[in-house]
C-alpha cells in the first residue's frame, strides 16, 4: 500500500498519466488520499473507484490572486472548481490543457466574470456536469456550449447569475439526453420563440424574471418535468407556448400571475401545480388534459371543474358524447375509451449504467425544492382586487341544471349515469373504461385535486338549494320596495325635518344596502346557475364581490347602531316626557348618526384592506379566520352587535315597565314591543350562535347551510323595519297620501288627514305622567298607538 502511494506521487511530479493503467485489485476500495499536490492557488485531492480502476483527480482553486483557470494542473484531472476568485473572462482554450479526462467544471463565486467565451468546452469528450453559480455580472452565455461533442453530458446548473437570455442548448449533440437543466434564480426576462430546445428529464427556470412565455418557446423540446414557479411577473403564456413541445408529465407554474392556461402541447400532462397564483381564473377541461392524474391549485373552486367536467366544458363533454353515440349508431356496441390501467411505455432516455439516485443531479440530492431569493415574495396584488379583464361570455350557464348542496360521494351501480346528478363521478383505479350504448359505466377520469373543495367553497351554486334560489328573491322585493319606498316619502313627502323622519330615513337607507347586497348575491347566482365555478374567480375576487360583501356589512352595523340610537331616542322621551326641554335634538340625532356612519364604514372597509377578507366565500362574506387579527376582527363585531341587542332589549323593558298597569295590559302595546324584540333577536341570535362556534373551533354548520340564515335570519330586519318603523305609523300614512295627493291621487284621503289634525311629527304618542308613570292618550283611532 505504501508502495503504491510512493508510486502515485512519483507519477504526479513527473507528469506521469496513470489513468490509463490498471489499478491492482487488492487497492480498488481505496476511496481517498490526503492532499497530494498543493499549488497555490489549487489543493488537489485523488480519489479511485471500483468503477473501470479509474482515477480521479479533483481540483479546487480559490483567492483573489486567480485571474484565469490554471494551467499547470495535472493534465489528469476529472473535476476542477473554481471559486471565489476575481476572474473576469473565460477564454475558449483555457480548458484544453484537460479536456482528455475533464468530466466536472464548478464555476461558483465569481463577482466579477463578465465573459466565458463561445466553444470554452468545445471538444471535451468526457464533459458530464456544468455548474455555474453566484456570478452577478455574466448576462449572456448564448454559445456557451458551441462544439460540445459529449455524449454523457447530463446536467447544467446556471444559478444566481445576471443571465438575461436562455442559452443555445440546441448545440448539443441531439443524441444527448440531460437528466438536468437548472437555470434558477437568474435574470431571463422572457421566452421567446424556439428558445428553448434541449431533451432532458428536467428543466428548472424557477425564480427568474420572465414576463412572458411567446408561441413555439419550447418548439422541438422533449421534457419529462418543467418548472417555472416563483416567476411572479409572469402574467401570459401565448396560447401556442407549449406547442411543439413532446413528453410533459409535469408542469410546475406556482407562484406566478397567470390567467389562464393553454392546452396546446400539454396532452401528455400527469401532474399540474398552479399554487400560490391567486390570478389564475378558469382551469383546464378534464377533455383537454386526458391523462392527467394530480392537480395541485390556488382556488378549491377550480377542483369542481374536475369533479363536473359536464358543467366545466359544456360543448367538450357534447362532443364527447356524441362521438360516443355515433359509435353505437355504426353498430359499436362498447368503446373502448383508453383509459388503461398502466401507463403507456416511454422512451426510457438514460443510458442504462446510470443512475440518477447516486448521480447526486436530481434536485432531491441537491436543493430538494429551490429556495426562493431572500427578496421574493408571493404575488397577492389579486387578492386585494383583480379587475375584470377577462370576457367569459362565451361560459353561458347551463339553464335548469343546478350544481345541488348534497356533498359528493361514490355512485351506486344502479344510478342513471345518462344525467347529471350531484354526485360526482369517482373512479377508483385507471382501469379499462367502456362506454356502452345509452349508458356510460364510468363518465370521467379520476383527478386528484387539491385544495378540494372545502366548507368555505363547496361545488355548489351560490344559493346552493333551488328553493333557495327563488325565496331570495321575495326577501330582495321586501328589503328593496320597502325602504326604498319610506326613503322617497320622507324625504319629499314635505315638512319638518324632525328627530324621528331623521333616524327613520338612516334605518331606511341602512336596511335598503342589504336589499342590494341581496340583489347582487341573488343576481351572480341567476347568472352562474349550474356552473358557478367558471365565474367563481371574477365573482369572488373581482369588484362585485368586494362592494356586496361592503354593502351588507356596512347595512347590518348602520341598521343595528341607528335602531339603538331610535330606541335611547324612544326611551329618552318617554323617561322624560313632562320635560319638554329635555329632548333628543336633531343636532344631537345628526352627531350621533355621523359616528355610526364612520363606524360603519371602517368595519366594512377593514376586510379590503387584508383584515379577513370578503373573497373567501361566494356569499363575500369575511369568514376567513386564519391570523389572530382575523379572529379579533369577528369576536368584536360579535361583541359589539351583542351590546347594542342587549340595550334595545333593555330599553323597551323600562319603557314597558314605565307604563301604568291600565295601558300596560293592552294587547297592541304588548304585541308591538314583543315583535321590535323578535325581530331583533331572530336576526342576531342564530348568526351570532353559529358564528361564535365556529370562531371556537366546533362549527355547527357550514356554508350551505349558512345560506339559509343568510336568506330567512341575516335581513330580517331590513325587511321588518320599514314597517314596523315608518308604515304602521299614522305619521308615515299621513307622508304617504300627502306625497300621492300632490301627483293627484287620493285627494280625499289626504284632506282626510288634514283636518283630522294628524300633524304629529314624530310616531310616538302623546304622553303624560301621573303618579310618576307614563299614560297613553289615545289618539282617534287607536292604530295610530305605536311605540
């Protein structure tokens, strides 16, 4: 052993080429040896292998002093690094001294190389690996691989560079298959037609800058992986950007700002990530990507496509079916669909002594998943608004076929599969699927999607339930006609503006915007029924989302702050009602409004600005809870709802209390405060009760259900309000039939209310104190007795 060692070095300072002798058998497992040649600036090291007895000599040179690659290395030598040097430029023959044995060149920490020339690795044999990392300034390398002759050339790593443009790979030989091309975290701007045209296993340009990806960009290519995540200024893929591209089976595009996706090129697909890319609208058709197995998505909403292609891609699952029924018209009584159980054999590309295991090239011995650069983040500019620029008019929705509420589960054998039913089509294998005259044993294939739909985003309309559907828009009639109505007439019926047209006319507004959010939810479902998740992206993150989840949050804390400040108002007077001075003025009411007003419009604009979000369900509701301020956000909406509840309740029991025993019994007195209470609490209660569970952690329901409250509880009192508040009073009646009278109707009724003397102005009644408690005196008819 000794000898041999004293052989070595001998060999080494003589020049000596022992890479072609025949190792003794005894000293094939010798791995490494101690430094056996120090020049400054390079240490290199020899290693053996069992492999062919062959030698291997690495190299690594380093320090400010190397201005260019060294010379007077062992001609021998298999792998050279270079780093952390001032090398400013690369000659094409300053490798030659070692392109008989030279497999590996690392290139890495180098701030200052401008300039490898065109052919630098020209002509060497052997040329396995190319790394070049962390060189700032080098920004073009389009004929780095001119010459190269290699066969077994199987990875390129250009990483953290200034590179601006792709190189030309297609100067590689075109028998040469790469199990590796690695172009992350560099400069490349765009993809321009046939710049890319390589074959390998794997081809990486995660974390560039690239904008755009034009027609033809990896024309001639054949590509096992592709991944372009974390390019957030990626916001187009031409239409034919994938064609002419063979062998995708998968496509890695997370972390960009997408819109959509061509299918052109990807009809080999297996495995689809779009995560992170909150701008992508509208998915794929099942029919237009057939082989694909796994997609991984930002929107749950995009996985129903997969679950309801019928809904997805009407006039592709037309066709599909009509293929299938002229099949059978020929006389084919059974097709066969190809939709096997093993997958179709592929050219296998790497020679059959490698091994990509040990190879150390994949990224799951290099980096596992490239880290992202320190500045890089998420592109969420789509979360906060994306305008509508998309027209999806040509998605016309399917009239009368509805996407139920019932949640998926596996078909029974005996279910008609002639229709569409809410139960998605599972498949649970890739076996043989043949579609038989008048029946299809198994509709579609099976596609793993994530995120799957979820109690946020169920595959469902936005009503969820046809009766649903319809009674919504009974509530929108009520909630709309209703205020709008008591608005027109108070505000133009003439007169006096006082304390109580004031507050009626802010209840009536307040309770009119949740009429509107209603309509708007109403309408989006009228317009998407049965394939809502087409236009679930332009719906939810768009602009109509965002003022509907507004309304009704501004509309429930204004008609809750305004119906305190009228009850305190009501409860004011009559505590008060000998003390004519002691009155609730209008530049008090006015101040008071002004504060709920602002109050209202900041907890309404809180969700637009990242604080829980009105985007996360289709009823642009804020349910999202997945941060601490999230959270707070909701427990104090409840909190301060809670409080104003409670003082309503409150206050109409000291104003009951404070009746004498005579009118306390009357049944209208009795009746009136029981129903302003109901309604208050049939609207509160049940939306609080749910919500708080779920703030828990223990939902009860989730939202399909919660569209009923939505419907039933949520408006109640912005439908109850304008009359329990304007339209049973004799005052409104009055406004009313005044305002009729000047348009020339209901002259008569309106002298009728003129000389009966009903110019009170505010709807309480007249009030006196005797014994210390508040008496009723009755006016002429006794409906006009309204507290």
């Amino acid at each position: 052993m000794i000898l041999f060692v004293f052989v070595v070095l001998v060999s080494v300072v003589d020049g000596t080429d022992i890479m072609n002798t025949r190792l003794p058998e005894e000293t094939a497992f010798v791995s490494k040896v101690e430094p056996y040649q120090e020049v400054e600036p390079c240490i290199c090291d020899w290693y053996d292998t069992t492999e062919y007895y062959e030698l291997d000599i690495e190299c690594k040179c380093s320090g400010k002093k190397l201005l260019h690659i060294p010379a007077y290395l062992n001609k021998t030598l298999t792998k050279l690094i270079v780093t952390d040097s001032d090398i400013r430029y690369i000659t094409k023959n300053e490798f030659n001294p070692y392109k008989n044995k030279l497999r590996d060149v690392t290139l890495g920490n180098l701030p200052y190389l401008r300039v490898i020339e065109d052919g630098s690795f020209a002509d060497i044999p052997n040329l396995r690996t190319l790394y070049i990392s962390h060189a700032p300034q080098l920004k073009f390398l389009h004929g780095l691989l001119m010459g190269v002759t290699s066969n077994k050339f199987y990875s390129v790593r250009i990483v953290q560079t200034g590179l601006h443009e792709v190189p030309d790979f297609s100067l590689l030989p075109s028998e040469n298959v790469m199990q590796l091309l690695d172009l992350d975290l560099n400069k490349i701007t765009k993809l321009t037609r046939n710049s890319l045209k390589v074959i390998a296993e794997q081809v990486t340009l995660n974390y560039n800058e690239i904008t755009v990806v034009e027609d033809l960009a990896f024309n001639g290519s054949q590509i096992g992986k592709l991944n372009l995540r974390g390019n957030k200024r990626l916001t187009k893929i031409e239409s034919n950007g994938f064609k002419g591209l063979q062998s995708l089976r998968e496509l890695d595009l997370s972390g960009t700002s997408i819109e959509k996706l061509p299918i052109v090129g990807l009809g080999e697909l297996e495995t689809l990530r779009i995560e992170d890319t909150p701008s992508m609208k509208v998915i794929p058709s099942i029919y237009d990507l057939e082989h694909l197995k796994v997609a991984r998505l930002t929107h749950p909403f995009h996985c129903c496509a997969f679950k309801y292609p019928e809904q997805h891609d009407p006039q592709r699952h037309a066709q599909y079916q009509e293929k299938i029924k002229k099949m059978c018209q020929d006389g084919t009584f059974a097709v066969d669909t190809g939709q096997t159980t093993e997958h179709k054999r592929r050219k296998r590309w790497f020679h059959e002594d490698y091994d990509s295991e040990s190879s150390g090239l994949g990224y799951e011995n290099i980096e596992r998943v490239p880290s992202p650069p320190k500045d890089w983040t998420p592109n969420l500019e789509h979360f906060k608004g994306h305008p509508n620029r998309t027209d999806h008019s040509h998605l016309n929705p399917l009239r009368g076929k509805t996407i139920q509420h019932e949640e998926a589960r596996p078909m029974e054998v005996d279910e008609d599969f002639g229709t569409f039913h809410a139960k998605s089509a599972e498949m649970t294998g890739r076996q043989s699927v043949v579609a038989v005259c008048g029946n299809l044993a198994i509709r579609t294939p099976s596609v793993k999607c994530y995120p799957e739909a979820n109690a946020l985003n169920p595959c469902e309309d936005i009503m969820g339930f046809s009766w649903l559907r319809i009674s919504v828009w009974f509530v929108v009639v009520l909630a709309v006609v209703g205020n709008l109505t008591v608005i027109v007439v108070v505000l133009f019926s003439g007169g006096e503006l006082t304390v109580s047209k004031f507050l009626i006319c802010n209840l009536a507004f307040a309770d009119f915007c949740m009429g509107l959010y209603l309509l708007l939810i109403a309408s989006m479902d009228l317009h998407s029924v049965g394939t809502y998740f087409n236009f679930a992206f332009d719906w939810q993150y768009g602009f109509g989302c965002k003022l509907a989840g507004f309304l009704t949050v501004f509309a429930s804390h204004l008609s809750i702050f305004t119906l305190a400040v009228i009850t305190l108002e009501r409860w004011f007077a009559i505590t008060y009602a000998i003390y004519l001075t002691r009155r609730i003025r209008l530049g008090s009411a006015t101040k008071a409004m002004l504060f709920g007003w602002a109050y209202s419009i900041f907890v309404a604009a809180l969700p637009l600005v990242g604080v829980s979000n009105y985007s996360s369900t289709s009823i642009c509701l804020p349910m999202e809870v997945n941060r601490v301020a999230d959270r707070a956000y909701l427990f104090s909406i409840i909190i301060v709802n809670g409080l104003a509840f409670a003082l309503i309740v409150f206050c109409y029991v000291q104003i009951y209390l404070s009746l004498n025993q005579d009118t306390r019994h009357e049944m209208a007195v009795a009746k009136k405060f029981a129903l302003l209470v109901f309604t208050d609490f049939a609207t509160w209660a049940p939306i609080s009760f749910f919500s708080i569970t779920a703030l828990a952690g223990y939902p009860l329901i989730g939202v399909t259900k919660s569209k009923i409250l939505l419907v039933f509880f949520y408006p109640i009192n912005s439908c109850a309000n304008p009359y329990l508040y304007a339209v049973m009073t004799a005052q409104y009646r009055k406004d009313f039939f005044l305002l009729l009278s000047r348009c020339g109707l209901f002259k008569k009724k309106a002298r009728k209310y003129t000389l009966n003397g009903s110019h009170h102005s505010h709807p309480i009644p007249l009030l006196a104190r005797a014994n210390g408690q508040c008496q009723i005196i009755k006016a002429n008819h006794t409906d006009d007795t309204l507290i």
